[in-house]
C-alpha cells in the first residue's frame, strides 16, 4: 500500500514538471521574438551610418584588416594594427573581434551597413542569452519558474541607451562578443550544475568559451569566476560549516552522532563545490598568464590626457575618485538620459579637495552602503539568491575597467557598462517584481506595469535618438559637446573633421577651443597650424609649432610641419634642421623626406631631391605625391627613359591614380609613343574628367598625331571646364584654319 502511495506521488511531481516545462515553453515562445525584434528596433537607425570615431583606425586604416593575406598577424598585434609587444601599443589584444572585421571587409569591403547589422544582430543573441541565463539561474536557485523576471530584465537590457555606444560604434563589437561568449559559458556552466556533472568535453567546451570572450576583449576574463560565484551561490556553500564539521569529527562524540551522515552529505556537497571554484580560479590564473604573456609582461602606457585621475599625484584623491566614478557608473545605468562617447580631458577632473561636493557625495553613499550591509548581517534580512546573482554579474563584469586593479585608458565609459548591465537590468526586475507582488491594489498595481512600460517606451526613444547621433562623426561630437562642453578632445576632433570636410574657418574655432580649454594640447596646436600653413600664414604657423615642440620635443609631425612653416619664408637651413630633427625622432619618415626633397628643389639640389624621392617611394610605395614630383623631376631633366622604367612600379601601387598616368602618358607623347600616350592621357581624363590640363594634353596629342576631330574634341571639353585657357583657345583657332 505504501509502494502504491508512493507511486501515486511520485506521478503527481512529474505531472507538475511536465506542466511546469509546458508553462516555460509557451512563454518562451512569446518572449523571445518579441526580445528579438525590440533588440533590433532600438538600434538600427544608425545602420547605414559611416565608420567614426575609432571605427577609422581599427578597421579602415588597420594594416591587418586592409590585407586579408595578413590575418594571421592577428595573433600577434593588437586591436589597432600594431605589434603587440611594441612599446607603442596599447596593449588591446581582442583577435577574434579583428577577425569579424576581417570577413566582413573580404565580403562587404567598405560598405557600412553590414557591419552595422552584424552588431545589432550580435546585440540581439545576447539579449537571449541574458533571458535564458536569469532563467536558468533562478531555476538552479529556487526551482520556480520565473520566465516572466528573466523576460523583464531582458526587455530592460534589450532597450537601455547605454547599450548604443557598443552597438552604433563598429568597434563595439569587441563588447558584445565578449558579451555573448561569457553568458554562453554561464549558461553551459549552469547547465553542468543542472545535470550534476561536468564531463571532460563540457570541461573543454567551459575553458574555449572563456577564451573566446577573453581573445574578444579583456573584460572577458571575468567569465570563470562568474561561473563560480554562481556555483557557490547554488551549493550554497559556507566555510564555516567546513570548519565546523572538521572540528566536530576530531571529537570522540561526533563518532556515534545521529547526525553525522546529514553533516557528511553537507561537506562533500562543499567539498565538490570548492573543487570546482578551485578549478575556476586556476583556469582564470592561467588565462590571465597567457595574456601577461602575449603583452611581454609590460602594460600599457596612457597618457594623462587619457586618464588624469590616474596620474593625479595623491593616492588618497586618486581612490576617491575612482570610487565617484563608480557612482557615475551607476547613475548612468539609472538615468541614461545624457550620454557622451568621449569623458575625458575635462569633462570629469579628479577630486582635489575635501571640500569638493563630489568628495562629500562618495563619502555619503560610501556611508549609506555600509549601513545597509551592517542591517543585512546584523537583522539577517534574505536575499533571494538571484539577487546575489544580479550582483555579482554587475560587480564581477565591472572590475577589470575599475582601474583598482589597474589602470585603464579612459575616465567613463558607456561601452564597459554593456555586461555589468545584465545584472543591473537583472536587479530592477526583481524591485519590479517584488513590488507587484507586494501591492495588493489592483490600480496600484497597473500604475507600477504602466510605469515600467513608460520607462520602457523612454528607453527605446533614447536608444534609437543616441543610435542616430552615431550616423556620422559630425553628428556624434556636436551631441558629445551639448553633454562635455569643457571636453578639449571633442572639441578637437570636431576641428579634425571639419578641417577635412574643407570647412577651415570653423575648424579654427574648434582648434582654439581646444587650446583655451587645454593650453598644452600638442595635437590641436599642430593642427591649427596645418590650417595656417595651408593658407600661407607661415609665421602664424611657426609660433604655433614652436610652442607645440616645446611641449612636445618628441612630436616628429610637429618638427616637419615647422619645417614647412620655415621654408614657406624661405629660411632654408632653418628648415632642414626641423626635418632633420623630425627623422631623427622617426626613421623613414615619408612626409617628412617628401618635404625635404621639396626643400632640395627649392635650393635647385635637382639630384639630391631625386635621391630623396626615390628613397621615399621605397619606404612607402604609394606615396603618390613622391611619385608625381620624382616622374616631373626626371621628364624636366629630359630623362624619360627613366620614367618609362619606373612605371611598372608606379602603376603597380598607383593604377587609379590620375596624376601617375597623365606623367606617364606625357613622357611617352614627347617620345613620340603615340598610342602609349593616349592610353595614359586617356586613363587619365576618365579618373578624373573636370581636370582641363588632361584634356589639354591630350588635344596636344592629338594635335602632333593629325588626329584633328579628336584634338577639337579634347580642347573644346578644356574650354568648358576652363574657358580662359589660351593654349586651348590658340590651338583651336589653328586647327579650325587648317580644316578651312
């Protein structure tokens, strides 16, 4: 009968799983496309946008990623293209993530908009993956289905604004690689403590996932000791219990003890849990290792424009600081409703004064936790451990880019908060949860749901605004100068921008905005002083430069531009001092050779400026200027034959060039190579139609093969681009006389 009974209940639990899975399924069914679409909506207004900010150096500019034939150098270099090991690094070692841009140039080439898709869809995975690991985690933790928690901290994190630095900017990726491959080594892990077991191929399939997200960025090496914190919490494991049993199995009274097999079964439940977190933590210290390794045991140097808390001189302000960033950290994930790409050089100073409001403002919510933690010990308050869960995603995620272990490149960064917001997001659905629960009011109630939707709809509109502020990089420094105003590198790279788009006047302003927000900025210095040499202020130029190297003495482009600044006035030896210096800070320095061979022209040193261009189109064989002026060089030294030869390695590096051809061409025309002339004339013309001194020369080609009617038709096409042009003019008449 009792056999029958227990049968009976035994059919009863099963019923209630299969009901329980059933309920999940359903739910799931509607959770995770509805995820999927939100995750999609809120940051695809920027899809179609241009490369900015740093997307220019990591993959436009990026040696590996131009040359797919390089991709193995990705092992070996950094996330910007150089030696790892090279004292100019920033030691960012993230191949996979270089790797993604590899494939994605290799089939899209330059075309944005995939790039940007693949990121969305990136942000989207791991929207799921947050939605199964909470899922999964409160199954572990509780055994209730909490489908609807997981669902809302995954709408949360589908939609919050301090995501779109990692999905609008293309070099965000690295984030949200990371991302994916920690939260799938969280989920495998959970999974393992589901089944009770951790065969040697999950062991495997644990340790390359954690690798993935560490080779994606350096943030993921948190993704072991997240898993075990979770098996901890799980096990509920105590070490004091550990203690308390090894003490009581050395006395003579524990032997014949009732309870002992009960403790038994505790300790080795702890025993496995330590065992595994042990594990953890080797595997982490053996990661870690690797990466010191990879960097040749020497980290990366940031400047203090970079990060003036860290260079700040007093350790007690610089820990202060760093613990007001923590809070600024926090604010942002409460209220994304000013966010900026770029926090740094005076948008954030470090705290100097116990007086400081901010210092005052640490001191209180320093107080305040601690309160709060003495409460939780003292009154035994519960936590649920989902809670403890939420937490350690967020404090674990956050540690690498705290600078308390060590220091990092940037003040404040929004794209660092993308994982510690999973338990965030994950923390504010169980306040969520908890208060309707708690509210017994029907009204009450729908007033808390019609909140958490207005606050939802609030963050889909600021993520798809911050999205579209991300289109262009004009766009972008405009936005970050309403939010960092007192920022002197928005301010500058606004004037970098500006300055290309041709608009010189108003990138001035940037500049000199710039410099007055930070008198001691080189780069804005040297920049400015392009716009002065470009105009042909050169003594404007000099003073600016002067001070620039002052600053700087190693600055190699600020020497070479000070350079120019002196041969615009002609003050030749002053020149070649100042290119001489900028070589011999940097070796082979194209730019700077091109100008001292153009300082050599100037001075009638024809042979020595050939030298030099030669030597320059050897260190970098697409220099197109170097080549232009060594082919103008060699024809007015009437040595085409020369010309001729080094076409083949012109063209080699510079087919699309207009200017390469139109020499070519020229050189061949005066050899009296008609049809090798009009080849190049003609490649010529078609790279570049408006340029009215093609179309001369090629008329003139025309003119000496008694190809009349294409002769008129070349020189009428130069007077429509220039109709002043008398050589046309001359040779038309001409040409109209000998028709008549």
């Amino acid at each position: 009968m009792k056999h029958k009974v227990s049968s009976h209940r035994d059919t009863g639990r099963s019923g209630e799983k299969v009901r329980s899975l059933l309920q999940r399924t359903r739910q799931t069914s509607h959770h995770i496309p509805l995820l999927l679409v939100l995750s999609t909506i809120c940051f695809s207004t920027n899809i179609s946008g241009d490369f900015v900010f740093d997307d220019t150096e990591a993959i436009v500019k990026n040696p590996i990623v131009r040359d797919s034939n390089r991709w193995l150098d990705v092992l070996t270099s950094d996330f910007w293209g150089r030696p790892i090991r090279s004292e100019h690094s920033h030691k960012s070692y993230r191949p996979i993530t270089t790797l993604t841009f590899i494939f994605n140039r290799i089939f899209f080439g330059l075309d944005t908009t995939p790039y940007h898709i693949f990121n969305v869809l990136l942000h989207s995975i791991v929207t799921t993956l947050v939605y199964k690991a909470t899922s999964n985690a409160a199954m572990l933790f509780d055994g209730t289905c909490t489908e609807k928690l997981a669902f809302h901290a995954a709408l949360l994190f589908a939609v919050h604004p301090v995501h779109s630095e990692a999905v609008a900017n293309i070099v965000g990726r690295a984030e949200l690689l990371m991302a994916m491959f920690a939260l799938l080594t969280v989920n495998v892990y959970i999974e393992c403590l589901k089944m009770g077991e951790f065969t040697l191929e999950r062991k495997c399939t644990l340790l390359a996932l954690s690798l993935l997200a560490l080779f994606s960025k350096e943030q993921g090496i948190i993704a072991l000791p997240l898993c075990a914190s979770i098996d901890l919490l799980a096990s509920a494991f105590s070490i004091t219990r550990l203690i308390r049993v090894f003490k009581q199995s050395c006395s003579s009274s524990y032997r014949n003890n009732r309870s002992k097999n009960d403790n038994n079964k505790f300790v080795s439940n702890d025993m496995r849990c330590l065992l595994r977190v042990l594990l953890c933590t080797f595997a982490t210290m053996g990661m870690l290792l690797i990466r010191l390794y990879i960097n040749g045991f020497k980290s990366p140097k940031f400047s203090s424009f970079d990060n003036p808390i860290a260079s700040h001189p007093s350790a007690f302000f610089r820990l202060f600081s760093y613990c007001y960033l923590i809070v600024l950290n926090i604010w942002l994930l409460v209220n994304p409703s000013k966010l900026c790409f770029d926090y740094s050089m005076g948008c954030i100073t470090p705290i100097e004064s116990v007086f400081d409001r901010r210092f005052c403002l640490t001191i209180s919510i320093v107080i305040v936790i601690i309160i709060l933690l003495y409460r939780r010990i003292v009154n035994c308050l519960a936590w649920s451990r989902l809670t403890y869960f939420g937490f350690s995603i967020a404090i674990l995620a956050f540690l690498p880019a705290s600078n308390f272990f060590l220091t990092v490149g940037f003040v404040l960064a929004e794209r660092v908060l993308y994982l510690p917001s999973v338990g965030f997001c994950i923390l504010v659905a169980i306040v969520y949860d908890k208060l309707k629960t708690q509210i017994s009011d029907h009204s009450k109630n729908e007033m808390v749901r019609f909140a958490a939707c207005i606050i939802l709809l609030l963050g889909v509109n600021k993520s798809m605004e911050r999205c579209s502020e991300w289109r262009t990089e004009l766009d972008l420094y405009r936005s970050g100068l309403v939010v960092c105003p007192t920022n002197a590198k928005i301010h500058y790279n606004l004037g970098k921008v500006l300055a290309d788009s041709g608009d010189s006047l108003t990138a001035e302003v940037s500049y000199k905005s710039a410099i007055r927000l930070n008198p001691s900025y080189d780069h804005a210095m040297n920049n400015l002083a392009n716009i002065y040499l470009v105009r042909g202020q050169y003594s404007e130029a000099e003073k600016l430069l002067k001070k620039c190297v002052q600053i700087r003495s190693g600055f190699a482009a600020a020497w070479m531009n000070l350079g120019l600044a002196m041969l615009g006035q002609r003050k030749f030896k002053e020149s070649e001092e100042c290119f001489r210096m900028s070589l011999s800070i940097r070796p082979n320095y194209p730019d700077c050779l091109y100008n001292l061979g153009n300082l050599y022209l100037q001075q009638n040193k024809k042979r020595l400026a050939e030298s030099i261009w030669r030597n320059v189109t050897r260190i970098q064989m697409d220099h197109e200027r170097a080549w232009v002026n060594l082919l103008v060089l060699l024809d007015e030294l009437d040595d085409c034959e020369e010309v001729i030869e080094l076409a083949d390695s012109a063209l080699e590096y510079l087919d699309d060039r207009a200017s390469i051809h139109f020499q070519l061409g020229t050189c061949f025309g005066k050899m009296a190579q008609f049809g090798n002339a009009e080849k190049h004339l003609r490649k010529a013309v078609d790279l570049q139609r408006d340029n009215a001194l093609y179309w001369t020369n090629l008329g003139i080609l025309y003119q000496r093969w008694n190809r009349t009617e294409n002769a008129i038709e070349a020189y009428r096409m130069t007077l429509t681009l220039q109709p002043a042009s008398q050589t046309a003019k001359d040779n038309l008449g001409k040409l109209a006389h000998k028709l008549n």
